[in-house]
C-alpha cells in the first residue's frame, strides 16, 4: 500500500536566510518552508534524496500564498554522478510539469495545494522552479515552497512478495487466506489506497505529537480489524476522530504563539503556551487512551522513538523488542472539579484498577534537555508516563469534542449506583422521578443518559390531564434539573434529547396541563443561560444546535411574548468571553431582530444600539462586522433615531475605518452616493476633461505643424517670386526703350478677392494661409472651426454649422445666441435692435448697425474707424492696401455676393488635406 516516503534536501540553488530548503523536511503547522534568495535569477533548484529507492505514485506540493512559481517541473534519478559534483541532465528523467495558479482571485491569502499522480521509480527527485508570478506583495521576485509529500512504495517491494507464491497459492485453496482485503483497514481493499493521515494536508493541520498518536492508533487498528476485535478497533476510530479535532486545535494554538512571538507579545504567547498544556494534559486524561491498548501492547512502553519513514508495510520494516516497563513513581495530579464526579470509584472500576495499573498512558512529557536545534517530527520520540493506581475513570462537562463514553449498541444491565454527592444533589429529583430514571441521567455511559431523558419524555407525555397541579410542578422542576445537566453534556445525542425534552414540555407539556406563564418562565430562566454558554463551544455541531434551538424558542407562542430571550441577547458582551460565544450571540441577536423586530418583542432602539456600539470595540473582526449590519439594519427602519448613538459625521470622525463603513452605508441606504463614489466620479470627470484637453492639443499641435509648413513653403516660393522680378527689372533696363510692352492678362494673380490685398506670397499654399489667419473679412466658426465670412457668420451659425441645433435666432438683434442663453437674452432686453437689410447692415463681431451694401462691409471690418472686435486686426501689420479700380470691385462683390447664404471658403487641396475637419 503506497505511504509517506521520507527524504533530505541534498542540495539547492539557494535560499533567503533563515528559509533553508531542508525546513522541507519537515511537516507541521508552524513550517515556513523554503524561498529563494532575494532578486534571485531563474530557473532555481533544489534536488530530494529519498530515504529508499522507491516508486513514486504521488506527490503534493503546498505553494506559498503570493511567492508563487509560474510553473515547476520534476526530474528523477536513480542516483546521482558524484558527491557535490554537478548533476547531469542526462541522469534526470524528466516526469512534467505543473502551472501554479496566481492567486489574484484569492488575494493573494490561501494557499494552493497541489497533487500529481505519478508512477515512477528512483531515489532522487529534482525541482525546477520557474519565473515567479507577479503581485504587490512579492517585491523581491522571490518564489517558495510550504512543504512537499511524496507517497509511494519501495521499489524493491515487488520482488519480495512474489517469495513463497506456492504457499500463498495452497492457503488460498484451503481457505487461510490471510491476505483478506476486507480485514485491511483500508475499507477499499485496493492495493493503491492511500491513507488520509499521509496526506500533506493532514500534516499541515495537526499538532505533530498528536498526529504520531493517531498514525500510531490507525495501525491497532488495522491490526484488530485483521484479528476481528471489531469492538477495539471501533473504539480506536472513534479516538481517532476525537484526537484529530484536539490536534487541529493544538495547531492553530501554536501558530497563534508563533505569531505572537513575532509580535513580541510574549504575554500572548506564554497564555497561548499554558493553554495548550492544559488542554493537551485534559485531552489525553478525558480520551483515557489507554483503554485502547490490548495486553500486547501493555507489555512495552511507548517511549521508543518511531520510525514513520519506513513503513509497516515494507520489507525493511522490523517490529521492536517488547521489554517490560519499568516501575516509575509519580505525585498525584491535581483533578478538575467536575459537579457531577462520583466521589467513590464503582465496584466494576475497582476491580479492573489493579489490571490497569501498569497501562502506559499517552501523556505528553516535558523534555528535561531541550535540544539547541529541534528535531523532524517523524523523528521525535512519543513520551510516555505510567498510570497511578487507584485512578477512577472521570467524564469532565468542559470537554470541547464528543467522545463516547462507552458503545452505543445494545448497553446490558443497570446504570452505577448514585454517589452520596449526587444523591444529595438530585435528591428532589429522585423524590418525584425515581432513584433508577435520576441514576440514569448522572451514569458514566451515554446511553443510559439518553434513555432516561427519553423516558422521561415519555412519562410527560403520558401524564393524564386531570393530574393535580402541584404533582405536574414538581414534574416539570425535577424535568427542568435533569434538562439543565443534560445540556452540558458533551455528548451530541444527549444534548439533543435534552433540547427535544424541553421542546415538547414549553410547547405540548406547559399548554395541555394550563400551568401558566410563570412555570413557562423558569423553564426558559433556568435553561438559556446554559444554553447560550454552549453557543461558544468548540464543537461546531454543538455550536449550530444550540444557537438554532434558541432561535426557534425564542419564536414559540408560548415563550415570545415573555420577552425573556431578547433581553439576554441584548447583555453587553464580556471582555474576557470566548470567540465563538461572542460571535454566536451577535449573530443571534441579528437573525432574531429580522424575526421579530423592535415593536413589543424585547427588542428596543436603545438597548440594541447600545448593544451593537458595544460590539463595535470587540477584539474579534466578525463580531464588529455582524454589529455594523445590526446597526444598518435598525437605520433602514428608524433611520434618524439611530444618528444619536453615533458622534457626528466628519472628518475626524471617518478616521475611524467602522465608522466610516457606517456612514457610507448610511448614505446608501439614503440614496447617496458614498465618499468612494463621489470620488470615482470626480476622478472620471477630471479624466475626461483631460482627456478632450489631450485631444485639442493634439489636434492644434498638428494644424500648427500644417500651418508653419505651409508658411515655409510660401517664404519659399515668395523668395524665388522676388529672384525672378529683380532679373526681370534687370532686363527691362537693358531693354531698348521703343520695345513694345507685352500686356498683363494675369491681374487676379496674387490677389485676395475678399479684402483686395495683393502680395506675390500669395500664391496657391500663401493664399490659404492667408484666409485661415489674416484675412479681415474672414473669421473662423467657434463650433465646427471653418472659415467663413464675417457678413454671413449669423446665418452659418443657424442654418450650415455642425452645432447649429444648439442656437437661436434673436427677434429684436436678428443674431444667433445658445439657445440656453436665448430666454434671459430675450429677458432682459440688453441687445441693440437690428434694423431691415435694404437700411443696415448688422455686424455679428460688434453687434452694430452701420451702413448697407457690400463696399460698406469692407470698411467696417478693414478701417481704422470700424469694427472694434475684429480680431485679426491687432495681429496684422498696417501694410498699404492696393485695389485695382472697377474691374477689381467687380471681382470682390462678386465673391461676396456669391457667398451670401452662410458660404464656405473653396480652399484647394493643399488646405483641406491639412485640416480636414475645418474646412472645406
């Protein structure tokens, strides 16, 4: 059967101080496990030597929570060239490789367990650690490993069992067949079953000394399965299960020191230290353990050291010796009082004590020379002490787990006669029920505690109607004593009777024989606070029944109106109280404020306000969690009321992450967007205005670049234009003076047709720059950013421009105004009254009347004496202004006029390839 295989580190291609590779060896719940040193270069390595040549059929691997590789790969070898001598690549066989998740979905706070099935035979295992994933947390790109399992078998296993196959093949025929899969413990009987407890994750949870106790319990067990001591070996499972729950708790204790430790919180951590001491030493007495043993094992002591890296299984295995155990003495261990203990031991334990003085117990031993450097646990020996004689069995109420006191099925004769302290204590039970039904519910065996509640429920329920009133109290009391005894029992099917009993008396007892309010009242005054004490046990089961039972009890007709749950609820939480009593009252108190709310239920404004504001100081992170719902809860129904528990909301206040929390939820409850939001907003806002910031620059950067290479060319060509007119001057000196003048048929050459200016720089590129910049009877749109012409500027506004939904037309000053400025435009009346085309003009730059015609046009927007905010005037240099008489008016009316509707500059191609958006 494949088991845990030991190994070493025999090499790595380095480590982070004080991360060694061969913390690998090692497996608990403290384990920091290996990592690579510091910006380390990849791929790293680091090669196991087993402790065995053997076949591999698993391996698990517990990465780190944000040192995580990208991807590992696995090699194996027979063996390996030479000692520290660089190892070969051909002497790796290459099995895979795995990928690691990166942990983002998680945030980076579990750990990934990963398991490979393999079949694979060698002595040497080599991993290559890949890139590390990249996240916040891992700044020095490092990657680690936890911990790594491997199971298989030894290789040589198989040439073993094939010895003697002809005896095995004649036991088969005559029937001795010991090889019987249904005696294995394996409940499969298949040869590749692996057990749990060589599971990595088995390790990881558990107290190392409590896992050598259970591997060591599982394999009694297997040996009383293949012996048919079904009785033993259920009893062995039943510790087992126990004791897995004490280890998993005794390892969170010691990671919580540890952490302490870290924190220099040495108070915390030698607490931590105590409490684990004493439970371990309460655990190991309540499970007495060595009621487990058979006579076999009581020969030879506990304290040889095991050797969990070879296993039974293998050939190489070797049982011990057995040796007689030797006589040690020991003072008398202090006893939790216990109000239930029999002073006296039974007659039945007094006669098996002398049998049993000799039993070695699994106690834990404190170690008088503590080594410098601690031990793998595999290779730690189990302590072991002697029972003293005399001990009496004990069965302690404060125990975490259920443990069975006995078996369960078919329990023979009668439950131990009552001690004197218990007949002093039950003794108005015992007046009214009987010495056998009380002898019952205090017996060391849970099943005789079950069966006397169970008959005691019975005897309730048959009790006639006409019964007198005073018999039926004394009933109900003596009922109430025993429910109250039974409700700390650490046995789940008690406990659970005893909630069934005291169902059946509030709801069917209490209503059918009309006692009344006041003795529903004592069933619920005498019961909850017990009741409330087991929502904080250990045992989650315990913890979910209790804290159900009292939801529904709380919700009877017969207890609802007595308000009495709700105001235990409400009771200001205990510094000094247990995490999970905490936590389960808060969460009561919530589930039961939904049920019955604040009105005539116990439930008020002030006392779960003050409850809940409490509750917000508490050390445990959910219990403030579930006191900030309570608190949004009662705000989404009293709103206002709920403000005045709160100091006011500001600044200083938000400082306090709860607070903060709740006065965000407030506002949403309200409608209002949260401080987050509103910054999320602003942030959204400010990136879009940056964002169109961007855009415009970009866009202007490019019609700048368009514009100074069009400038340069037109410099350019001006520049050769003038070369060209000096040679032509100079040849018309040297010309004769009769010769003939050739006539100029190219008179609108180099000539504006909107303003009349004239210049040899304009040319086909120099008259666009000349329009888009420096024309005075021109203007480009502030919308769509064409160029148009002053005159006609109102009219493309309201009729061609791209915005032009987004004005209006004045009907007093004739202009086109934002049509969400229009109403207090025409409001307040301020503009000047425009006057009919045939007598003004109307100036759309300066918003004047001034004299109609289109030469009057030219000298508003060019003279001195004109428009006052034309802009393109305080950019031009005063140059003389020459126009050619008649034909050249002609030519400029012409281009005004033909523009008259809103008309668009014809700019060549030049222009509109470099401003396609602009112009057309």
């Amino acid at each position: 059967m494949p088991h845990k295989i030991g190994f070493v580190i025999v090499s790595s291609s380095g480590h982070e101080d004080g991360f060694s590779a061969r913390e690998l060896m090692i497996h608990a719940p403290t384990i920091s496990g290996w990592r690579s040193p510091r910006f380390c270069q990849f791929p790293q390595e680091i090669v196991l030597q087993m402790v065995e040549r053997c076949r591999i059929r698993k391996l698990q691997l517990l990465a780190h929570q944000y040192m995580i590789s990208s991807k590992i790969e696995f090699y194996i070898s027979e063996s390996l060239p030479e000692y520290f001598v660089p190892y070969q690549a051909e002497r790796f066989r290459r099995l895979g490789y795995i990928s690691l998740c990166d942990n983002e979905k998680t945030g980076c706070k579990a750990r990934e367990l990963k398991s490979v099935y393999v079949d694979a035979v060698g002595q040497f295992l080599k991993l290559i650690f890949h890139q590390n994933h990249i996240n916040k947390y891992n700044i020095y790109n490092q990657v680690a490993l936890v911990a790594i399992n491997i199971i298989g078998d030894p290789a040589d296993i198989s040439d073993e069992s094939n010895i003697s196959s002809r005896e095995k093949l004649i036991d088969l025929y005559l029937g001795h067949h010991t090889e019987d899969p249904a005696l294995d413990g394996t409940y499969t009987g298949k040869q590749d079953y692996i057990s749990p407890l060589d599971d990595l994750a088995f390790d990881m949870y558990q107290d190392p000394e409590v896992a050598q106790i259970i591997r060591k319990l599982d394999e009694r067990k297997r040996e009383a399965v293949q012996k048919e001591r079904y009785d033993f070996a259920k009893k062995l499972k039943q510790a087992i299960a126990d004791l897995q729950k004490v280890g998993e708790r005794l390892g969170r204790y010691e990671v919580e020191k540890r952490c302490a430790v870290e924190k220099e919180d040495y108070d915390l951590a030698k607490e931590k230290k105590q409490q684990m001491e004493q439970y371990r030493t309460k655990v190991y007495q309540q499970l007495e353990l060595h009621d487990l043993m058979d006579s076999e094992l009581t020969r030879r002591p506990f304290d040889l050291p095991l050797q969990p890296l070879v296993h039974p299984g293998s050939p190489h295995h070797r049982k011990p010796v057995p040796s007689l155990p030797q006589q040690e003495e020991r003072p008398t261990e202090k006893r939790l009082a216990e109000p239930f203990l029999q002073e006296k031991p039974s007659s039945h334990s007094q006669m098996h004590s002398p049998q049993r003085a000799g039993v070695a117990q699994l106690l834990p031993a404190p170690d008088p020379h503590p080594k410098a450097e601690s031990l793998p646990y595999d290779e730690r020996p189990l302590p072991a002490i002697r029972k003293q004689q005399g001990r009496t069995d004990e069965e302690s109420e404060m125990h975490n787990t259920d443990v069975s006191d006995a078996q369960r099925g078919g329990a023979l004769g009668e439950p131990e006669p009552l001690t004197e302290k218990a007949l002093r204590e039950a003794s108005s039970a015992i007046d009214v029920l009987g010495e056998t039904l009380v002898a019952g519910a205090y017996s060391k065996t849970w099943s005789y505690r079950e069966d006397a509640l169970l008959a005691l429920y019975k005897r309730l329920m048959e009790m006639p109607i006409g019964t007198p009133k005073e018999d039926l109290k004394n009933m109900l009391h003596a009922s109430v004593f025993l429910i109250r005894r039974a409700a700390r029992d650490i046995v789940t099917s008690v406990f659970q009777a005893a909630l069934k009993l005291l169902k059946m008396i509030i709801t069917q007892y209490i209503p059918k024989h009309k006692l009344g309010k006041l003795e529903a009242t004592h069933c619920v005054e005498r019961t909850i606070p017990i009741l409330l004490t087991r929502t904080g046990d250990s045992s989650a089961r315990l913890r979910i029944i209790a804290s159900n039972f009292i939801q529904e009890m709380a919700l009877f007709k017969e207890i609802k109106s007595l308000q009495i749950i709700p105001a235990y609820l409400v009771q200001p939480l205990k510094a000094n109280s247990s995490t999970h009593l905490a936590l389960s009252q808060v969460d009561l108190l919530a589930r039961l404020l939904r049920d019955l709310g604040t009105g005539g239920s116990g439930f008020t404004v002030d006392n779960v306000m003050k409850f809940s504001v409490s509750a917000l100081e508490h050390r445990v992170f959910e219990v403030r969690e579930t006191a900030v719902r309570i608190i949004l809860d009662m705000y989404k129904q009293h709103r206002t009321f709920i403000l005045e528990y709160f100091p006011p909301d500001d600044n200083n206040t938000r400082k306090n992450v709860l607070y903060k929390t709740i006065f965000e939820g407030f506002a949403k409850i309200d409608g209002k967007p949260t401080d987050a939001e509103i910054r999320a907003q602003k942030k959204a806002a400010t990136e879009e205005v940056e964002k169109q910031k961007r855009a415009e620059i970009q866009v202007l950067q490019g019609q700048l670049a368009a514009l100074k290479e069009i400038h340069a060319e037109a410099q350019e060509k001006e520049s050769d234009a003038m070369k060209a007119k000096n040679q032509d001057t100079q040849e018309r000196k040297t010309a004769p003076p009769n010769a003939p003048e050739i006539p100029n048929n190219h008179y609108l050459d180099n000539l504006c047709i909107f303003c009349g200016e004239r210049s040899d720089s304009f040319t086909e590129e120099g008259l666009d720059l000349h329009y888009w910049k420096h024309c005075l009877m021109l203007t480009r749109c502030d919308r769509c950013r064409q160029v148009v012409e002053i005159s006609s500027l109102t009219e493309h506004l309201l009729t061609e421009c791209d915005k032009k939904d987004e004005f209006g037309k004045c009907y007093r000053c004739s202009e086109a105004i934002l049509k969400e400025e229009l109403p207090r435009h025409i409001k307040t009346k301020d503009c000047n009254p425009a006057k009919s085309e045939k007598l003004a003009n109307r100036c759309p730059l300066c918003h004047e009347n001034f004299t109609p015609g289109e030469e009057a046009w030219k000298a508003h927007l060019m003279g001195p004496a004109g428009c006052t905010m034309n802009l393109r005037k305080t950019h031009l240099l005063h140059r003389a202004q020459t126009l050619q008489p008649g034909k050249g008016s002609a030519v400029i009316k012409s281009g005004t006029s033909g523009s008259k509707v809103g008309s668009k500059i014809p700019t060549p191609k030049a222009l509109s390839a470099s401003f396609p958006a602009q112009c057309t």
